[in-house]
C-alpha cells in the first residue's frame, strides 16, 4: 500500500466516522457549526473526489467548477462579462446582485438538504478570491439549521498548526471540525 493510499484510507474512514456522530455532537464539536471540513493535499484532489464518491455513494456532490459555468450561462456570457467588467467580483457575492454566485451554491446545498442527501462540496478552488470564503457557505442560516451536516472538501497545505487553502489562504477551523 502507497503512502497515498494509507492517508487517503484514514481520512475518509475519519470522514465517516464524523458522519456518523449525531448533529448535537457535531454541532458542539464544531463551536455551533454544522459542516467538515476536509483537508487534503491540492495535488491529490481528483482521487480524494473519486475515492469519496465511491464511498458515499448517496451523498449530493456539489462540482463548484460545474456550477460556476452553469451560473454564468444563468446569466448569459455577454451580460455576465459586462457585470464583471463593470463591477468585478460583486456578481459572486454581493446584495446588488440577487442573482450571484454565492446564491447559487447555497440553492444547490439546500437543494441536497431537501433530497435529505448529505452535500459534499467539490472543487472549492473555484471560490478563491471571489469575495467569499467556505466560512460564509459554512455559517449561512440553511446550513445551521440543516439536520444534515455539509461536508466541504478542501485542498490545503498544512503549515505548523496553519491550514493553507491552496496553498495561500489561512483557512477558519470555526463552525466545522476539521479533518487532515
């Protein structure tokens, strides 16, 4: 057995075992929050995608990647390029805009809670640097409320005691237990 295939083993046996907790404990182990956060190496994301859907084969993937096209064909890709040259990032997360990015995925976790499927958030490297972070996902109304928890896959380094999403960004460890 590889290296790889030891870590990946543990995590998402780990992964399991948090999903199996009843929402009290996770809640209190998770300073109120609702949601996991899954931390892996950046270059190993695809076989940690993979392996999880293998595994939990009843859980909502959500694909950031995919629902970023499909919200800007939502909008159309003329209007959207004007939004963006007009107004940069404010079309992902901003009141200006009801219509915008952040709204999209939370559609898309509540549309998993009401399935009463488990959403796993895919490819959050989409979200980088558009104005909002896992933590605003994590601490939105639908997710703290939901008796199902969000798992949010999250490619990371891991600095000291840092967590690194992407290598870049010092990531919250508030409103989620934290699995690497």
């Amino acid at each position: 057995m590889t290296n790889f295939e030891i870590e990946h083993n543990r995590l998402l046996g780990d992964l399991k075992v948090a999903l199996s907790k009843d929402m009290a404990r996770l809640s209190v182990d998770a300073n109120g929050g609702r949601c996991i956060l899954f931390v892996y190496s950046p270059h190993d994301e695809e076989r940690y995608v993979a392996e999880a859907k293998k595994r939990f084969p009843d859980g909502c993937f959500i694909d950031l990647r995919r629902l970023l096209v499909d919200f800007v064909d939502s909008i159309g890709m003329d209007d959207f390029k004007e939004i963006y040259d007009n107004f940069g990032k404010e079309i992902f997360k901003s009141s200006n805009f009801p219509q915008n990015f952040y709204n999209y995925i939370m559609a898309a976790i509540s549309d998993a809670y009401v399935q009463e499927r488990i959403p796993f958030l895919i490819h959050t490297g989409t979200i980088y640097e558009m104005g909002f972070s896992n933590l605003l996902l994590m601490e939105n109304e639908i997710v703290i409320k939901s008796p199902i928890p969000l798992v949010v896959f999250y490619p990371a380094t891991i600095e000291g005691d840092k967590i690194l999403f992407l290598g870049r960004s010092v990531a919250s460890q508030y409103r989620c237990i934290v699995l690497k």
